[in-house]
C-alpha cells in the first residue's frame, strides 16, 4: 500500500487540515514511512479475535435522565475568538 | 532556602505537622528556585499568587489539625490539565489564549486536599511527543548532562517538564499524564519516579483529551513513597468520566511494608530487543537479583505479542486523536487563522488548524484520519483492536499463572541529546518500546530509578502490576528502590 499526493491531499482534506500543494510529496512519503511500520500488523491471524471495545470490563455507569447543569451562556463563550450576542460567530455559511 | 525544596512529599508534610516549616516557606522556597530556573524550560506558567494563596490557607488548616497528606504541598501541574482561570494550552498553539473555566477532576482533587499549584509545566503538543520538542513554548532540557559534556538532553516527554522540574527540585512532585509511556520513559530519563495507573483509576475528565482509551494521569515524585502520597490524592471514581471505575482507593502508602518475600516476579523474554545497549541489559539483571535478594521469586515469562504494541499503538491513538481534536475548529475556543476575502467555513477550519497545530500533531491527525476512512477501517483500525485484545490476553495469562508483577526496563537507552531523533517519526516511536504494551492492555506501570550509565545518566527501571493492584506494585517498586539506593542528583549548571 503506498500513498501517492493525491491520497495524501484527499486525507489532509478529511482532516480539515490545508496543505499547500508543493508540501504533498513530503506528507505522502511521511505516511508511507509510518504506514509501512504499521504493516506489521497483517502478519498476525485476528480472524477469531474480537476487537477491544473497553480495556477494563466494567458496566457503564447510568444516571437519571435529568438537567443537571446549564445556564452558563456567559462562561460557555468566554473563550470564543468571536462572539457575538450570546453566540459563537463564523463566516458565513449560507448564501 | 533551597534545601526545602529537595524535600520529598513525607518529609515536608512531616515537617509541615510538627511545625518545623510552613507552606509559605515552602512555597516561596521553590517559587525563587523556579524563577532560577528558566534555561531548563520546565515551567511555561508561573501562578506564585495562586501559590502563595494556597499556601497560606493550607498553613491554617494544618494549624487547625485538618490536614490530609497533600496539604500544603508545592507541586507543578502539567499545561494537559484544565485549571480554572489559567492558561491550559496543551503546548498548543491551537489553544493559545485558553483560560478554562473549570477545573480538571485531578487537580481539583490536588486543590482540595490543599497541595499547592506553583504553575504550569511544560509538555509534548497534545501530549503527542518523547522529547519534549513538539511544545510551542520550546524544548523543556534535562538538568542532568553526560559527564564531560554540555550538551543539552532530552528530559524525555511528553511529561518532560514535569519530570524536568521534579529532577531539578523546582517542586516536590509534578502530575504527569501518560497514553504510550509520558509518564514512565521522563521519569526514568531524569532519575525521579512515576506512577501510571490501572485505566479508569483517575479521572480524565477536564484533562485535554489525546487517545482516550489510553490516556491515564498519574504522580511524577522523588521517591516510591510519594507515588504512593499523591497518587491517592490524584485517584478515585468520578461520575464525570464514564470510564472512572467505582472502586475504593487504598491507603498505598500503608501498603508499603518493603516485604515482597514470595512475590512472583515475570521477566519477559521478548522485552530483550536486539540492539538494546548492554548497559541496559545488565541493570535489568541487577534488577532481577535484587527482587531475588528481598525474597521475591524470579520466573521468565513470555508476552508473545509484544513485537506488535507499537505499530498498535500507532494505529489506535493517532485514530483516537484525530477524534478527539476534531474540536479544535476555531469556533469555541483557542486561536482562529485570520482569513482572506471571500473565505468560508471552510477555509476557516482548514487554515486554523493548519496554523494551530504543530506537524507532528498534523501527522498524527491526519494518519488517524486515514486508517479511520472508508476503504481502511477494517485493514487498520479494527485489526489493531484485534491486535489490542491479544495484547491484553497475553498478560491476562501471564498473571493467572500466578505472576505478581512484571520487570523490565523502562526505556532503551538513557536520555539522549535534543534535537538527535527528531526528525525520524518512526525512530522517536521506539522510544516507547517498553511502556507502550502496559497502556494497550490497561495495567498499572511504574519506573524506579534503579542505577546510572557510563556517562552518569540515570536509568530506570519498569515494574507493570495486575489491575487495580496499584499498592502491591508500589510496594515492590519501593523494595527495588530501597535496594537500589538510587540518591544521584543532577549538578547543578542552570
């Protein structure tokens, strides 16, 4: 399996993350370094394995179904780069 | 003054009860050997108000007889942990400007027992890292130096600030996290221990998420005995976080008789690597005799799916992360790119996160991102889940066979020179060859330092327990200290 720029600019894409163009084959040959080291793994047979879903067996907790918390608008946009009348502010989104 | 700040965690809360020494003396103590400290790059966020606040209140409840071991101990947070109205970035610059409003169960926990938080310290971006080079405040340096040399070395990472501060008696003990050895590998690069719990032990909630069915927050301290301390004060169920276990924490401290006679110790064969340096292979014979010489029974074991942790490990966590950082959008919290005319939603995400994250975080992002994709996720993700399950078999096995605890070194060299590894991703993964396994499989993991090389650098050590059985695994590690003998320090050249 090795990633060529366009899988490379594919995933950088899925990840919301911009790469400049020149930058791909450098990204793609990194990938293909640390897929090559995972490859190991297909060397084992898992057909009869089950997959981890949790490390330590254990029954998640459940709670009542309840309003625990709220009315924090203030402290919940604090951090906001740009809020603007109680809410969170982005580009525009819809033509 | 400085010699209050070379106090271990039993010695200064003893100090503390008897009336030899306050808080605020302990405090200022580090506080001055902390603004002393800067060319090591250990604490990335002073808060000596803060410091000195709790200090005082913490004198007043040790004068009222009201006061748990913990209280008024000065102590350094790592940048991973939420604290409330201070800078918590997780070496980010993605987070730059974030003052939570909250405060992470841990150190709250730490802040009610009355511990003293001196500041925060500096880390791996997002905990991503095992040198400590990823952190957008610079390097963190290790305050040991090879003999004859001025080199600057790694203090390892990602806790490599606390382990850096702890070594450097910049505080008394340090919390550190740890998802593929954060924890373990600094401690044993700088002399100092640390603890890594069984998974579900402490609380991950307010703690800035990396892999979260790995990460663990535990104690970075001087001795065996101060795990213990402040490692009950981290831990305990949470309702906060749905993976905290309902259990009883013990008293581990109490736990610490030193008498492992009868105690079945595994040696795990596949753990000597082909081209691990002799040194190493011969501390963790000495090692081996010296749980033999405490009455301990020694047993070769074999952990046969060992050689398959890491590349598992990098499937799992970079998955776990690119889930995990999806928050980061610029939209709630943290630093927005400045955009351009006509840019959208979009172009927003993109070029935040490109400017925001550093490139090993991009990597690791983005390789999560890949083996998660449609077309992949069989092949990938659900293979080193498949793989994790036989991980954690092979342990299960081991200890239903009796086994107590597990030795084996903790890391394969000592601390090596900043800047020497970093641009082989896959050669700095090998730095997490012995640590990665006991995260996969959930176990409780501890390093000791247990001697020094050639160049006097310290090495350490690893004990791994059963689950839960925190105290057993400290009452070994403070045996194999004790025969140890382990009291080098760094000189001092900062």
């Amino acid at each position: 399996m090795s990633i060529d720029s366009a899988t490379a600019a594919k995933v950088a894409k899925l990840a919301r993350i911009r790469v400049e163009d020149a930058e791909l084959p450098a990204l793609a040959a990194e990938f293909n370094a640390i897929l090559g080291f995972i490859e190991q793994l297909q060397e084992l047979d898992v057909d009869d394995v089950e997959p981890m879903v949790s490390v330590e067996p254990m029954r998640l907790k459940r709670r009542d179904d309840v309003v625990t918390d709220g009315d924090r608008q203030a402290q919940v946009l604090s951090n906001a780069p740009d809020a603007r009348e109680g809410f969170f502010a982005v580009p525009k989104v819809v033509e | 003054m400085s010699e209050l700040t070379k106090l271990t965690i039993a010695e200064a809360r003893d100090a503390l009860r008897r009336g030899d020494v306050t808080s605020v003396e302990l405090t200022e103590a580090c506080l001055s050997a902390i603004d002393g400290a800067d060319p090591l790059g250990a604490f990335v966020h002073k808060t000596p108000e803060i410091a000195l606040e709790r200090a005082r209140a913490a004198d007043a409840r040790i004068k009222a007889g009201d006061a748990p071991g913990m209280c008024g101990i000065p102590v350094g947070i790592k940048d991973l942990f939420c604290t409330e109205g201070v800078p918590s970035q997780a070496a980010s610059k993605i987070l730059e400007g974030f003052r939570p409003e909250y405060e992470s169960t841990v150190s709250g926990q730490l802040r009610d027992a009355g511990a003293v938080m001196l500041g925060k310290l500096n880390m791996d971006e997002f905990a991503m890292g095992s040198s400590n080079e990823t952190s957008v405040y610079g390097n963190a340096v290790n305050p040991w130096r090879a003999e004859g040399s001025n080199a600057a070395l790694t203090p390892g990472g990602s806790s490599g600030g606390s382990a850096a501060a702890v070594a450097a008696d910049l505080c008394l003990a340090a919390t550190g996290t740890d998802t593929g050895g954060s924890i373990r590998q600094p401690a044993a690069f700088t002399g100092t221990v640390g603890l890594k719990p069984t998974y579900g032990r402490a609380s991950r909630w307010g703690i800035v998420a990396f892999a979260s069915s790995l990460d663990q927050a535990g104690p970075m301290t001087k001795t065996v005995r101060d795990a213990a301390i402040m490692g009950a004060a981290m831990m305990g169920h949470d309702p906060k976080d749905s993976t905290s276990a309902d259990l009883p924490v013990p008293d581990f401290e109490a736990m610490l008789t030193g008498d492992i006679r009868g105690r079945v110790i595994g040696i795990p064969r596949e753990y000597r690597m082909e081209g691990m340096p002799a040194e190493i292979e011969a501390l963790w014979t000495r090692g081996r005799e010296m749980l033999a010489d405490a009455g301990a029974e020694i047993r070769d074991i074999s952990l046969p799916h060992t050689k398959y942790a890491l590349p598992t490990y990098y499937v799992i966590a970079p998955a776990e992360a690119s889930s995990n950082l999806a928050r980061y959008d610029g939209v709630r919290y943290g630093y927005r790119a400045k955009l351009a005319q006509g840019d959208g939603i979009t172009e927003m995400y993109e070029k935040t996160r490109a400017e925001g994250f550093g490139a090993e975080v991009r990597r690791r992002v983005m390789v999560g991102t890949y083996v998660l994709s449609a077309g992949y996720y069989d092949a990938y993700y659900n293979r080193a889940r498949k793989v994790r399950t036989l991980i954690k078999r092979d342990f299960e096995e081991v200890f239903a066979a009796g086994v107590d605890a597990i030795l084996t070194p903790a890391t394969p060299s000592a601390a090596f020179e900043l800047g020497k590894e970093f641009d082989d991703p896959v050669q700095m993964y090998l730095n997490d060859v012995f640590t990665v396994t006991v995260n996969l499989a959930g176990l409780p993991g501890l390093a000791v330092p247990a001697g020094l090389d050639a160049q006097g650098l310290p090495l350490g050590l690893q004990l791994i327990g059963r689950p839960w059985e925190e105290g057993d695994l400290l009452n070994i590690g403070h045996a194999l200290e004790r025969a140890a003998g382990f009291v080098a320090k760094p000189g001092k050249w900062w």
